[in-house]
C-alpha cells in the first residue's frame, strides 16, 4: 500500500463547510435491526427497468431466494431479505417524494430466517475472471449503495468500452449527519478492502485510489492497515468539504482532470465505486450473499439516540425510529439521504431500500423556513457552485420561463449539491428551480418522443395500408386481365368451331 499523506491533490472550483453534525452518530457502532413484523420490497430499487417479479400470493421462500428478475442490459435482480411468505405483489407507497405507489412484493418473515443458497460462494475468488466477477456481482443484485443506485455490474463491465486505468473508492461521505460509510470502513476494513481488490480485478486497472475526507482519521488508518500488503491501493486524506463526495469532482480532485460534460469518468480512464458498494461485492463473491441488507445512519436533532443501523430491505423507516427510542421533538422535515441533496420523505410507512443511506429527523431550529427575498446580485452562489456555473442567471432565465436559455447556461450540468442555496443569503431556493426545470424538460421530451412515435406509428399504418390497397389493386387488375385473356380465348375457340361446322 502506498501511503496517502504525500498524495498530490488538484485544487477544484466551490463548495462549502455546512456544520456537518457527525458527531451525533460517528460513535455508535453499527448495530442490527430486529426483524419487521413486515417487508416491503420494491421491484424498482435501482436506475433502469423494474425488476419482473417471480413469486406470487401465498409462496413461501428462503433468505437470499431470487423474487424478482432483472429486465433488460440496465436492471437489477431482488432477493428476499429472510423466509417467510408472501402476502402479495402490488402497489405499495414508495421511498420517493412522490409517495405514488410502485408495484412492491410483501414478505411476513417466518422467524426462522432460513438460508437458500441461491449463489455459490467461492472460496479461490483470486482466480475468477473480470466476466465471472461481473456476472456474480449482477446475480446478486448489487447496486451504487452510495444513492445514485446504477447497476454495479455494468459499471464493471466498462473495460469492454473504455481504457481504463484507475478505480476510485469514494469514502468521502462528505453530506452532514451520515457515517454509515464511516463506520463500515472502520469496524468491517478487510471486507471492504477484498471487495475493492475484485472490483478492480473486474476492471482490470492498474491502481486503486481509497479517498476518504481528513474528518474520518480512524477510518483512514483502518483501511491503512487493511491494505497494507496490498501496492495497488493508495490511500488518499482529502480535504473536509462539500460536496467532495461528487462523483466527477472527487476524480477531478485526485487525477487533475475534469470530466467532459455530460460525459462519464471512464472517458478519461477512471471508474468510482462506493464504499458500502465494496463490502456488497465482498459478501457476494466469498460468500455467496445477494444484497438484502444495508447499513444506514439514522440522526437529526430530533432523534432519541442517533444511530448507524443495518437494515433488511423492505423495513418500514418507522421501525428505525423505534429502535433509535423514537422523536425527542415532533420534526419539521424527514429527509432520506444527507440534508444537502437527500430528498423529504411523504411518511414513514415507507421501505429501507438498496440506496437508503440515511434517515434524517431534523429539528425547526436546524431546518428553519425562512423568507426567500429579493437577489442581492452578491455572487456568492457563483462562488460556491463547484461546476463552474452561475446559479443566479439559470434561476432568472427558469423563472421567466425560458427553460431552454438555462440548458445553454449549464442547466444539466448542474448536479444539484444545494451548494449555492446554501451560501444564498436572499434564501433563494435555487435547486428547486432547477430540479423543477429538469423535470420539466425531461417531461417535455417525453411529450415530445410520444408524439413522434405516434406520428411514426400512424405513418407506418398508412404505409401498410397503401401498400394493402395497393396489392389489392393489383391483384384486381391481374384478375380483371386474366378474366379478358379467357373471353378472348373462348371467343378465339368459338370462332374456329363456327368456321369448322
């Protein structure tokens, strides 16, 4: 291993040092949830279609046993979190703002948690091949645990369409409130180390970077002595800072080169995978254990006792609440993820899934409402935005319904950190502008895709029946011909019998 404190690091653009509330939980060793009376798992838990459910009303199943299979190149498979039975397949609320229902298997967990050993573990994993590794992983149902939830085994499989060099473990964490990933590198190192190794197996890279912010120095040296037989892994201290965690700028921040717009890291030879990503890869190709659980953080100044959990899939966010001794406040708002780009959650009837990373209680005094007034054109959003864009102009130009004016200005650059919100002493809520104006233009296209399939659809009709009235003309005209050919004949015949007699 290759020590990280005489790492060079490439200066980026922005951010800011939100209180980040650590400490409420970064103390608390993981501990597991007892089992829900309930579960309830969505077949959509990741980027890409909905997985196809297998099982129906009344089948009893086993712990780790496939419901649902993947569909299409961009899906991922579900598993069941223990044994038990199925009490249906259908509509359920789901971990979305929206709180609109999505079609969700419901498991009554039989108490036995009996095991059905639907993958093989593999006890010589250091002999497996990138394609064997990436085939495990995509059995097991692996997903970017980080909260962007894109199908890990596709990831893997970048090496067939990218030159890849570098595998980059974000150990970041950089939103406030959660260390779920802290507390794994900590207390479960060697687990996430092995699983790392397989990831760049899978990619077949040459070196490993494991970036963790300066804030996590138990973290650090954890790893360090996890990966020290180890000279592909670097690990690198980064700078405390948001929002560090970003994907694009966490490679900027090691490598010193920024990702083309709109682009992939792989375009310039690096592939990020998360820390908790790293451990589901471990358990899945040593022991053969499909993803059914994850580690989640559970803090706010409105919880009881603040902790890191591990939490089956399908367990409904109240039952958190409950083992953490419940509100010490009725909270002003219940975030899923970080408080910078977590999203609010319609209520807590709703499941724990593959991205959850954190349950968030926040008190009226941490997330006071208050007046947005007018923009003081002070730049400060400007100075803050780590993509290099000018928040102020893309709200103004959304504002006055110009939504295509703000792509030019950078709109689906922006990667919604809350970074300029933050520092905007006019509280403008500026992402809300800009999620509002994606939104709006990702339902303009799909008006628009609608609208040009139709067209297609109804063209390729009148085509189709052209050319059936057409073949039905000619088929006449051939008829009508061979009709008048045998008159002529039979007037031929009649005439020569007439000149015969």
């Amino acid at each position: 291993m290759t020590t990280g404190k005489l790492f060079k690091l490439f200066k980026i653009r922005g951010g800011v040092h939100p209180d980040d509330r650590k400490q409420l939980s970064a103390g608390q060793a993981i501990e597991k949830l007892p089992m829900p009376p309930l579960l309830h798992i969505p077949l959509q838990q990741h980027i890409g279609a909905p997985a196809e459910s297998l099982v129906r009303r009344g089948d009893e199943v086993k712990k780790g046993q496939l419901l649902a299979r993947n569909q299409g190149a961009i899906s991922a498979p579900v598993h069941a979190p223990t044994s038990g039975r199925i009490m249906g397949v259908g509509g359920y609320p789901a971990h979305h703002p929206s709180g609109l229902s999505v079609r969700t298997i419901t498991l009554k967990p039989d108490g036995e948690d009996e095991w059905l050993d639907s993958l093989e573990p593999c006890d010589r994993h250091e002999q497996l091949s990138p394609e064997e590794i990436a085939d495990r992983v995509a059995r097991a149902g692996i997903v970017g645990m980080g909260g962007a939830t894109f199908p890990s085994a596709v990831k893997l499989n970048l090496r067939k369409r990218y030159s890849l060099h570098t595998l980059v473990i974000n150990g970041a964490e950089c939103e406030p409130y959660l260390t779920c990933d802290d507390r794994l590198m900590r207390e479960q190192a060697m687990q996430v180390v092995e699983g790392v190794k397989l990831m760049a197996r899978a990619l077949d890279v040459e070196h490993i970077l494991f970036a963790i912010e300066n804030n996590k120095p138990d973290a650090q040296a954890s790893i360090r002595e996890a990966a020290e037989q180890s000279e592909m892994i670097t690990v690198v201290g980064l700078p405390t800072r948001y929002p560090m965690g970003s994907e694009k700028h966490l490679v900027q921040t090691l490598v010193g080169k920024e990702t083309p717009a709109r682009g992939l890291t792989a375009d310039i030879g690096v592939v990020v995978h998360n820390v908790a990503t790293a451990r589901a890869v471990y358990d899945a190709i040593v022991h053969g254990r499909p993803l059914i659980s994850r580690v989640m953080t559970v803090s706010g100044e409105s919880i009881q006792h603040p902790k890191n959990v591990e939490v089956l899939i399908g367990t409904p966010l109240n039952k958190l609440i409950d083992y953490c001794g419940g509100f010490t406040k009725e909270p002003e708002r219940l975030i899923s993820g970080g408080p910078m780009m977590g999203q609010p959650l319609p209520s807590l009837r709703v499941p724990a899934v593959k991205g959850s990373n954190g349950l968030l209680a926040l008190s009226s005094r941490k997330n006071r409402a208050t007046t947005e007034m007018p923009c003081i054109r002070c730049a400060s959003c400007v100075n803050a935005c780590p993509c290099g864009l000018v928040p102020l102009d893309m709200a103004n130009h959304i504002k006055a319904g110009s939504l295509d004016s703000s792509v030019k200005l950078g709109l689906l650059d922006c990667i919604a950190c809350g970074s300029c919100a933050y520092v905007c002493p006019s509280h403008i809520p500026l992402v809300q502008y800009f999620n509002y104006a994606k939104g709006e233009l990702a339902s303009r296209q799909r008006t628009q895709h609608k609208q040009n399939e139709t067209k297609r659809l109804a063209e390729a009709r009148n085509e189709r029946m052209e050319k059936i009235k057409r073949a039905k003309r000619e088929a006449m005209a051939k008829r009508k011909k061979e009709m008048e050919e045998k008159k002529r004949k039979k007037a031929e015949e009649a005439a020569v019998a007439g000149a015969e007699s």
